[in-house]
C-alpha cells in the first residue's frame, strides 16, 4: 500500500492565484496538488490536499493525519504566526512535517518572522513560490519513499 502526504493549507489559500498575486503568484492549489503528485509518483507517494479558513478545521485534519498520513505538508498561512493549537495538535503528529510558505516570510512584516509551527517542522520552506510544495515533496520522498 502507498504512503500518503497530507497537504494541509490554512487561510485564505483557496484564493491562490487570485489573491496579492504580486506576492503569492498566479499559481493555485489546483497546480500545487498537480505537481506534488507528480513528485510524489515518482517516490511512491500519493497526496491529499485539504484547504480551510478554520483553526479547528485544520486541527481536525492533523488529528486525521495521525491515522492516515505518513507525513504532513502544512502552509499554516496566518495561523502559522497565531497558532498554538495548530502547534499542539503537530506535536501529537508522530510522522515527518514540513512548513511551507509561498513568500519568503522574514522578508516580510515582523509579525511574519515568528512561526509556532517552527517549534514542531522537521524542515522549512519559504520563498520558492508554490515550487516549495514541490521542494517540501521532493523532501518527504528522500525521507518516506
Ligand atoms: C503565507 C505567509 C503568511 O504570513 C500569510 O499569512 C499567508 C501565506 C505564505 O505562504 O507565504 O497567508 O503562509
């Protein structure tokens, strides 16, 4: 049986492509589950993304993981710089985790630079665009494949 890697992406992410393209991109979550799969086939991994505007929501979904995920992929978005929920449910997560922003956060407002999520990856990306998703499943492959 396939391993699986859960994307996981929070806030206001099911408008990439759309939203501050100037910063994010005109690529959308149809493309980063695109590439990731092709990414993924190549190490025998298979993907799910999920996408949500709701803290719970996502904790739900790493609570989901625990049983069904060999590795998690997150872009946490605003929770990323909010969330000890979102931290604690990754704590509970036994499988690798790597944090993913499309925009190179510590470039960005102070706000930006700190990540609760940070205290929990096994590795971080920032500023590759969605080519980090890729970058992040190139990764999980090494580490799972
Ligand atoms: C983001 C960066 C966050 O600071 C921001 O709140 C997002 C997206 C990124 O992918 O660059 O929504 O996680």
């Amino acid at each position: 049986m396939s391993k699986t890697i859960h994307i996981l992406n929070g806030p206001n992410l099911n408008l990439l492509g759309k939203r501050q393209p100037e910063i994010y991109g005109s690529d959308t979550l149809d493309d980063v589950l695109r590439t990731c799969s092709a990414v993924g086939a190549e190490f025998g991994l298979s993907v799910v993304q999920r996408q949500s505007n709701w803290e719970g929501q996502i904790v739900d979904w790493i609570h989901e993981a625990r049983e069904q995920a060999a590795g998690i992929i997150i872009n946490p978005a605003a929770l990323t710089h909010t969330s000890v929920a979102v931290l604690d449910a990754l704590n509970t997560f036994e499988g690798p985790v790597i944090e993913v922003h499309i925009s190179q956060v510590h470039k960005r407002e102070a706000f930006r630079h700190h990540s609760y999520v940070s205290l929990r990856a096994d590795a971080v990306m920032a500023g590759f665009g969605i080519h980090g998703y890729a970058l992040a499943m190139r990764h999980m492959g090494k580490l799972l494949g």
